[in-house]
C-alpha cells in the first residue's frame, strides 16, 4: 500500500510495480525516523545527523515513478546509516535522476536491466560532453543503483550486472597557489593594523597554522581554548570527515604564547571566544556553543561567505600571483600550501603530517605536496644549478639516453633535432644553428652528413603523417623550414668537399 502523501506521476515505466510491502515501508520509515522528522514520501526531508551535529536538506524529483522513487528513497536512507555525508547523499539523488531519465528514454524497464543497458549508458557517458570525473561519478551512482535494484529483488531476469567501469581519467594534480600569493596575505592577516573582520581572520590564521579543512575549523566548539602548561595554550578543533559516521573526534593543537605566531593566535582566536560568548542569547539553539559566530548576523560563517570575502580581498589590496596575474585563492588552497611547506621543511614527516590533516592514509596527503608550477620550476632551478657548467664558453657535455628513449621522442611531431646535441621539444625558441648553417662563416663537419640525412628522412616521414592525418599545419611549416635548415648544411658539406677536389687537383 503505498502512501498518498507524495502524488508522484508514472511516467509509463514498470507499470506492473506494485510497491513496497507494508513491512518494508514500515522498517525504512522507522529508519528514515533517526534523522528526520518527515514522511518517507515527502517531496523534501530535512536531515538532522545528532551525533555528528550536521543538517542538511535531501530534495526528491516529482517526476519519478513509484519504483525509482522507493529505490531512490531506500538508497539513500541505507547511505545515512552508514555515515554518509547528506550532500553525498544529493548527490547520488541528483545522478539516479539521470540514469533514471537515460534508461527511460531508451524504454528500459528497471526489471530488466541487463549488462547491455549498462553497456548502452556507458556509451551514452562517452559520447557526452561531461568531464572525466563527472562521468566516474556517474557510473558509481549506477554501480549503487544496480546493487540496491538486486537487493530489493527488482530485477527479474536472473544476471551478473557489472557497473565497475571507469573511465580513465589523466588529471593534473591539484597544486597549491604560488608562496608569493601566500606572502602578500600573512602580511595582511597578520598584521593587527589591518581592517579585517575578526572572525574571517581568525579562520585564516587556523587554517595556516595547521592542515585543517574548513568544515572542521567553523565547527570549532566554543570551549576550544585551555591552559595545559606554562606558557603553552591549547585550541582543540573537531574532525569528522574520516571518522565513523562522521562523529567529530576533538584533537588538540598546542601552541607557545610567546612568539609571534602563537601570541597573536591566541589574541585573535580569545577575543573571537568573546564575541560569540556575548552573542549566545541573540542566535539559534542549533548554532549554539560554537566559535565562529558571523560578525554579520546569528549564523556560522560559512565556506562561501569567506572565499567570497578572500577573493575581494585579494581584488581590493591588488594581490597577484608570480607572473603578475590577479590571485584567485580559497581556503582550501591553505591546505595545499601548509602541506607543501611541512614536507619542505624535511622536519614534520609525512605520517605526522597525514594525521595532523586528518586522511585515512598517507597517499592521500602526498596528493596535497604539490607546489605551484612557478614555484616548482623555481625550487628545481635552484637544484640544478650547481649541475651546470660555470664556463659557459666549455663545450656542454652530452646527455646520453637509451635508443629506444631517443627514437620515441625524436617520433613526436614537435620534437626538433639539433646536431650535435640532440633533441629538443620547444617548439616555441629560435636556436642558434639555425642562423649558423645559414651563415656563410659557417663550415659543417662531414662527420655529421649521415645523422643529418637521416633527421632529413625523419621529417619528411612525419610531415607524410600529418598530411595524411590532416595534422597541425604549425608542425608542418616548422618541419618544412628544419628540412631546408638541413638541406643548406648538406650544401655547404658537398660545397666544401668540390672545393677540397679542385684544390688538390691543382
């Protein structure tokens, strides 16, 4: 029997679906009970997690027929059960849509999924416009989807469905933003003087002195405060993300009170205490016993209020980043740069650092250690330096690479090849020998007429390639003009050669 106080239309799928048995609605709506108050079939529940102190709203499609509904709706109370964050939860709402109107639009009764359904829909996601990640998202959702259609006994033809495919996915890893962006805001934050709202720079100077997320520094209980020895204060922060259930485990960051650092924390994070001890009577119960009290109203600040306030910042005080460009920063970006700095300075070791951060391992914290691309680029000039030669007027010595290494990159269309010295993939220089085996000054080496030959053959086979392909034209002239650059060096060798004949024929 199912309820009435959601009139969902049947959009002319599993028209033979005859709902959910009284008893297993009564056991989910039971369940549902624990986190919230609303009817199993209410357009809209309003979740309430006690233990982990979270709300939160889950919005359901009106569109959807009874099956999916009940499917949609059981899946996501079995998701709360196991501790899953409710906007994961909307999440998986939002992708079930999709599959859902997918599987609709191809006429494809949930009863009778097959493996080529999911086939089909992994089809559909390739030929898609959706980002690579966006497209895994979409195949975990149906991986979800097919076991709760098996668990609930939908299906009605008996098959192994297998919704493990993933589509490969080549990202470039996040990295964090260059120090001198870095630099330009401590130099504000921490200077009293400027005219920073109190609780914004609080939530900053957290977030720099230790690897936390924002979630678990605006979840900072009022009490975070103590005294655990002389001249050492404590500021106790919550986690809550790797924990079971999301139930927040308070750890504890010692700080010194003398020192810079410590001291002004201290001063900020106490008189922050103090204003959201005085604002206790004027704000909601839920929000109650919590630091960051919002110095614009009686709410908690949230992400969105500080990167928005972070990004105005940066406009208003002209910060740019390492090539001049305006800063464009968020507060997860001070994760990325406190792990980058704790790993540089070879003194916290990745496993104190994981732990300070919160992951479930320590490959997950690796994936936080990457610097800016200028910042990298500048810490790896510094490596190699004393690598290079001091007499710049000594000829380099060469570089050796394994031949299989050397044809592999001397086969890609933008590889140039200089003699002498090998190869090169920018594109984008105009190298010297180039304007040498033009200059009438110049006199070739006869040694190198068959490497020079052979680089000849090299690039007209891979022009043949790019015409065949219809391939970049750029790569194409570029080829053209080396061909000709190599042409002229084979001249000036026969030109030398003659000129040697006739000589000693005189």
């Amino acid at each position: 029997m199912l309820s009435t106080a959601l009139q969902l239309p049947d959009n002319g799928t599993s028209l033979d679906y005859d709902g959910l048995s009284d008893k297993v609605q009564q056991d989910y709506a039971k369940l549902l009970k624990l986190y919230s108050t609303d009817d199993f079939y209410s357009p809209k529940w309003h979740i309430h997690l006690n233990m982990a102190n979270r709300t939160g709203n889950i919005l359901f499609s009106q569109s959807q027929s009874w099956l999916e509904s009940d499917v949609t709706r059981i899946t996501v109370i079995n998701m709360l059960t196991s501790g899953t964050a409710i906007a994961t939860c909307q999440r998986r709402v939002h992708d079930f849509n999709t599959i859902f109107n997918f599987f609709n639009s191809e006429n494809i009764d949930l009863h009778y999924i097959t493996q080529t359904s999911i086939d089909n829909f992994i089809n559909y996601l390739d030929s898609s416009s959706y980002d690579v990640w966006k497209q895994n998202q979409y195949m975990q959702s149906l991986q979800v989807l097919t076991e709760s259609l098996t668990a609930l006994d939908v299906i009605r033809i008996p098959s192994s469905l297998n919704a493990t495919y993933r589509f490969p996915q080549q990202r470039e890893p996040k990295r964090a933003p260059d120090t001198v962006i870095i630099n330009q805001l401590d130099s504000f934050f921490f200077d009293g003087d400027t005219d920073i709202p109190l609780d914004y720079r609080a939530i900053y100077i957290l977030l720099r002195l230790h690897t936390h997320r924002f979630s678990e520094v605006a979840a900072t209980p009022l009490d975070c405060i103590s005294y655990p020895d002389d001249n050492v204060f404590t500021i106790t922060i919550p986690n809550s993300k790797e924990t079971p259930r999301h139930i927040p485990d308070y750890q504890k960051y010692n700080f010194l009170l003398t020192g810079f650092c410590g001291g002004f924390c201290h001063d900020i994070v106490y008189k922050q205490q103090q204003y959201a001890i005085d604002m206790q009577q004027n704000i909601p119960d839920e929000i109650k016993d919590y630091l960051f009290v919002s110095h614009k109203g009686p709410h908690l600040v949230t992400m969105v209020e500080f990167n928005s306030f972070l990004a105005k910042f940066c406009a208003q005080h002209e910060i740019v980043d390492a090539a001049g460009n305006p800063a464009k920063i968020t507060s997860h970006d001070l994760r990325h740069i406190d792990v980058c700095e704790r790993f540089k300075s070879n003194i916290v070791s990745p496993e104190r650092t994981s732990v300070e951060c919160n992951h479930a391992c320590v490959e997950d914290t690796m994936g936080y250690g990457y610097y800016s691309k200028h910042d990298e680029s500048k810490h790896l000039a510094e490596i190699v330096k004393p690598i290079l030669p001091f007499d710049f007027n000594d000829a380099p010595s060469t570089r050796k690479v394994p031949p299989r290494k050397y044809e592999m990159l001397a086969a890609q269309p933008a590889t140039r090849v200089i003699p002498y010295y090998g190869l090169c993939l920018n594109r984008k220089c105009s190298p010297q020998f180039e304007k040498c085996f033009h200059c009438g000054s110049f006199i070739p080496d006869p040694q190198y007429r068959e490497y020079i030959t052979a680089n000849i053959e090299r690039l007209q086979k891979v022009n043949n390639q790019i015409l065949k392909k219809h391939g970049n034209p750029t790569v194409l002239q570029q080829n053209l003009k080396d061909i000709q650059t190599f042409s002229t060096y084979l001249e000036k060798i026969d030109a030398t050669e003659e000129k040697t004949k006739r000589s000693n024929v005189v």
